[in-house]
C-alpha cells in the first residue's frame, strides 16, 4: 500500500497531545477539535484544526480535489505505539501455567525454533500486521526470532503495507535450545546485513535485539554494543528486571556487575533510542542512570499480570522522568490491544495506590510511545510535517460502553471508559499515511 499523490482531507473529533502531561510546562499538554479537519498531503499532516478553520485556510481547487473521509462524531486519534512485542508468539499467547523462565522454556522457545520454516515467518508476519491494524496500532518495536529470514519476512510485509516499524534478529548464544543459538560472529554477521538491507528503507528502523543478558555471552553484548554504535541512528531493544528469578541468574552469571542495569550498561547498551521491557525490579540508582542515559522502558502490565512478574510502580519512574511507553509483549499479554493494556496498567496502578489518569495513558499510547521510541519526530501527534497515522474509534460498537458513554459530554470520561471497556470492536478504522489500511466495515482500504 502507498500513498497516492492527492491531498486527503478528514473530518472527525480530533485528539492529539503535544506534551507529557504529567510533566509541568508552558500551554496545553494536548489539542482537543470536537468538529476538527486533517489536511493531509502525500502521507504527511499539513493541518490539523478545526473543521472550519482548516477549510478557510484551503484554495477552493485543493478542498473541491481533496478525497474526503467523513468520521463525523468518531474520535480520531493518532495511531497506536507498540513499544515491545514478538510477532513469533502470537501462537503461545495465553500459554498456560508457569512463570517467566519456566514458560520460556516450556511455550516461548519451541514457538520460536518454528521459525526455521520461512514459508511460517512469512505468513506470521502478515497475520501479526493485519492484527496490529485492526487493533489501531501503527507503529511497534517488534522482536523477530534469531533467524535472519524472520527479520526479512516481517520487514518485507511491514514495507508492503507503509508501515513504520523497529525489529531486529534475536541475538543469543548461550543458555537457550542448541536450535535457537547462534555466536558473536554470527550475530555480527547476519546483524550488519540485516541493517544494511533494511534499515533507513522508507519507514524501517532496525534494532540491535539481544533477548536478555543471561542469553547472551559477554562476547556477544560486546557485539551488540558495537552493531549499536556502528551508526548514530539505529535503535537497540531487550528486557530488564522483569522478575525477581532472573534478577537473582543476572547476579550468578555477571557478578563483576553492581546490579542488572550496569550489565548492559557495561557494553555500551544505555542511551538514546534504546529501550528495555518491563523494568519492573528497579533500584533507585538503576532509574537515575536510566534517566540520565535517556534509556526508555516498555511497561507491559498485562504481561506482568499474566506471568505474575510482579507490578511497575510509575510514580517510582516519573520521579526520574525516564521515558516511558506500553508495550502488548504478546505472547506474554494476553491482547495487541493497547486499549486494553491501558486498562492492564490503570489496574496494575491501583495496587500501588497510583491512579493513572486517561491523559497520561493516552499520552503513553501515542506521544510517550513515539518518544520512548526516539520516533517522536516522525509520529506521535498531528502536528504538521509529522506522518498521518491515525485510528478512529466508535464507542458504539460495544453496547455496553454505549448504553455507559449514554449523554456523557465529558472527554477525560470518556477516554477513561474506552481504555476500560473497549477493545479492538471500536477500532472503526485505521489509517497508514491518510489512506485506509485497515475498516470493521471494509471500506476504503487501499
């Protein structure tokens, strides 16, 4: 799918945020148009405004040429951020029993060594996209398998849709099934001609993805720090403190380490536009160098939840003002929804007494995504020149969140009753720069 070279123009209630609103500052943390206009050109926003202002400020010729999508009364958001999922797990989601290290080796690794089959990357791959479209989610920081076709099969079917997207080669060579391992040489190897094939191609990214330290040998995070240098702009992913018997591995396998977070700080794997999923198990000393390097975190609360991890304190992390995004972690979560991983990580809050607020989710989900992925600039909101990735959503889908939504004027109670009640059924449509990717309905895919 490719943009079409004419203007495209959209009418609906428009939500967009321009700040974290968490974090005090000058003017308003987000943009609300209850009648509001995109005016989109070759994939890219031009203005975003109120319906009548946007065309104002048109040429009668360009308003009368533009293809026009009338979403009148449906919320259009920017599209959704993944900040850390497997598209090799979407067959073990909701495994049953065990907790992390049990369920790698029991669901997580043979899912995986199924990948040796090209013809399954590829049809994985697919399914895993049309998936995150129909979820409202246009961008994802995705872990592939350690084989390097996986990676060519899922940016090939992210490329075929416009798609912009992170993945990256699963690097492993020690503590993990023989037909999972690779060697720093090998991960070098196969790492520079996946970069050199991928990244920086239209809306492509690579990441530098070491699974986790015990995964991997010294040699190896060697490697990866020095693939992660290699150029200013590539991306790096893996998982930290997740749980309490990993951390306790961490200390056996890297005792010359003050803690988990100096592992990969060790080898050069903190700083921008890297990320680390859950987080969870964090000392204060750990935060303030996560901080200081700008290293994100992906929460991903249902995941935690479902594997019993344990549960991410977000006052503990906004104190240090570390950049933060949701992550699905399908197949540990239980959905690709990123609605319902708001609900996951409003709930989580609650036991630790921390109420998150539907601005700070959906900021989370949109901007805070985007940023934590060091994409800010390219996605995240609808200010001009950014990308025009968008899901509209229809609360009417879902009775219950209708006949609960019934005369309510109120947008703050709103949001707050999709992120509880709603799911992938209110998703009317998701677009892929302007143009229809993805509609329950199907209608106007491109």
């Amino acid at each position: 799918m490719k943009p079409q070279t004419s203007s495209i123009l959209v009418r609906g209630r428009i939500l967009h945020f321009l700040r974290d609103p968490a974090q005090s500052g000058a003017g308003p943390a987000w943009e609300y148009h209850p009648d509001g206009a995109l005016f989109i050109e070759n994939g890219i926003v031009r203005r975003c405004a109120a319906w009548a202002q946007v065309l104002e400020s048109l040429p009668e010729l360009t308003h009368e040429a533009a293809r026009y999508h009338d979403y009148s009364g449906r919320l259009i958001v920017p599209g959704f951020v993944d900040c850390h999922t497997h598209f090799a797990q979407l067959r073990v989601m909701g495994a049953y029993g065990h907790q992390l290290l049990e369920w790698l080796e029991r669901y997580v690794f043979p899912a995986e060594a199924a990948f040796a089959d090209e013809g399954r990357a590829r049809r994985s791959a697919a399914f895993f996209l049309d998936r995150l479209l129909a979820h409202g989610t246009t961008t994802a920081s995705v872990f592939a398998t350690v084989h390097a076709h996986a990676v060519d099969a899922f940016f090939a079917e992210a490329s075929r849709r416009s798609l912009r997207m992170l993945c990256g080669k699963v690097l492993m060579d020690r503590n993990c099934p023989e037909n999972l391992r690779d060697t720093p040489e090998l991960a070098h190897q196969e790492s520079a001609a996946l970069i050199e094939r991928w990244h920086g191609k239209g809306r492509l990214r690579y990441s530098i993805t070491p699974r986790f330290a015990p995964t991997s040998s010294p040699a190896q995070l060697a490697v990866a720090g020095e693939l992660y240098h290699s150029r200013k702009d590539l991306h790096l992913q893996s998982h930290l403190a997740e749980n309490l018997a990993e951390l306790a591995w961490v200390r056996e396998l890297f005792p010359q380490c003050r803690d988990y977070t100096d592992v990969y700080d060790s080898y050069g794997l903190l700083g921008p536009r890297t990320i680390y999923a859950h987080g969870i198990h964090l000392s204060a000393p750990e935060r303030r160098r996560l901080a200081e390097t700008q290293t994100a975190i992906a929460t991903c609360p249902s995941s935690n939840l479902f594997l019993g991890s344990g549960f991410f304190q977000t006052a503990a992390q906004d104190d240090e003002a570390m950049p933060l995004g949701f992550g699905s972690d399908v197949g540990a979560g239980t959905s690709l929804s990123m609605l319902r991983t708001m609900a996951a990580a409003y709930q989580v809050g609650q036991v630790h007494q921390e109420s998150l607020s539907p601005w700070q989710a959906w900021y989370r989900a949109s901007l805070g995504g985007a940023s934590a992925l060091g994409l800010d600039a390219f996605i995240g909101n609808f200010l001009p020149g950014r990308e025009a990735d968008f899901a509209v959503l229809d609360a009417r889908r879902i009775p219950e969140l209708a006949f609960r939504l019934e005369g309510n004027t109120d947008l703050a109670e709103e949001l707050f009753a999709l992120m509880m009640l709603g799911d992938e059924r209110c998703v009317l449509a998701t677009h892929v720069l302007g143009e229809c990717a993805h509609h329950l309905d199907g209608l106007g895919i491109q």
